[in-house]
C-alpha cells in the first residue's frame, strides 16, 4: 500500500494533527507569544532527537534511500543552527528541560530505533508530511508569525517529503497503519503541549 494512502485511511486523526487549533491561532495572530515560543524551543529539542533517529536509520537503510535521508540529516543540523539563531533573537534557553509531550516522542523515536525500517521510513514521512501539510494549512501565518510559517513551507521541503515517500514506498512497513496513528497522535500532543504548558 502507498504510504499516502495512510491519509485517507485515517482523515480524523490526520486532520487533528495537520489543522490543530494551534496552528490556527498562528494563522490568525491569537497565539500568545510565551506559547508559541514555548513551542519553538520544544521544537528545537525534537529536531534533535530527530536528528538522531535519522542518522542512525540512514547507517541501515538501503540504498535507494540513502541519499534522500542523507540530504535530510544537512537539513536538520541546518534547522537547529536556525533555531539557535531564532532563540538569541527572541531571547530563549534552549537548554529547558523537554516537556512531557516531547519526551514522548524521543521515546517514539527511540522505540522506532528498534523498528524494521521500512517502518522507521514510514513514521519519519508521517513525521515530515505532517509538519508539511501543518505548516501550510497555517499560511500564510499572522504578520508575527509569516516568517516562521514561510520557514517551514518553502518548496524544497515538499520535494523533500516526495522524496522520502518514495523511500517508505520502496521499503513497505508491516503494519504501516499502527504506525501512522502512532506519530500523527505524538504531533498532535506536540501541538497541544504549548498551550497546555501555559
């Protein structure tokens, strides 16, 4: 089964994860400043997390996959180099402990580790194609916001997230779907985790 077919398998949990109210208030200027940095400094402790799991899912992925993971693992140690430049403009710690609902994930990710892979490359498309398909239902953003919301829809990341759906598709996951709802239901807390925390 295509890995995109996962979507309309389940539109309900997709749709929580990818039109959350947060991202709704991004869109229309109502997120409070302290949440949304709340959330970007979470963010940037998932994005390395992230970053792990990747490095260590390219050392056993086969090789038609490789150079799309690998092109991904320049992009994030790219986005955390961003990050720490958003944080020292915005005058956030980096350092704060994870939140609940990013140690979550770390700990999915790690779980993940352990994982087939054409499992893993299943989870990191969901991971990546929600954060997509998120960020874009937010655009164009509130005035405050458009840079953020600019950052993470630009057309090089769409043709990133084709290329690693075409790797998930070559490498099928034995229960593609418990793990499709496995990752939307972890970026769905993501979202949430901001204003909860307030």
């Amino acid at each position: 089964m295509p890995v995109a077919d996962l979507l309309s398998h389940h539109p309900d949990p997709w749709r929580g994860a990818t039109r959350h109210p947060f991202l709704d208030a991004v869109r229309d200027g109502t997120i409070p400043v302290a949440a949304f940095d709340t959330w970007l400094v979470q963010d940037a402790r998932f994005v390395a997390d992230l970053l792990r799991f990747q490095a260590r899912l390219l050392a056993r992925a086969p090789r038609p996959a490789q150079a799309v993971l690998a092109g991904g693992l320049v992009a994030l140690v790219d986005e955390l180099a961003w990050f720490e430049e958003q944080a020292a403009v915005r005058g956030l710690d980096l350092a704060v402990p994870a939140l609940p609902a990013t140690a979550a994930y770390a700990q999915l990710l790690e779980r993940l580790d352990a994982a087939d892979v054409g499992t893993a490359l299943t989870a990191l498309w969901v991971v990546e194609r929600t954060y997509l398909d998120a960020w874009s239902g937010a655009s164009p953003g509130a005035p405050e916001y458009r840079p953020f919301v600019e950052h993470w829809t630009l057309p090089g990341f769409a043709d990133y997230v084709a290329g690693l759906e075409t790797a998930a598709d070559g490498v099928p996951a034995p229960d593609a779907d418990a793990v499709f709802t496995e990752v939307v239901a972890a970026e769905t807390a993501f979202w949430a985790m901001a204003v909860e925390a307030r």
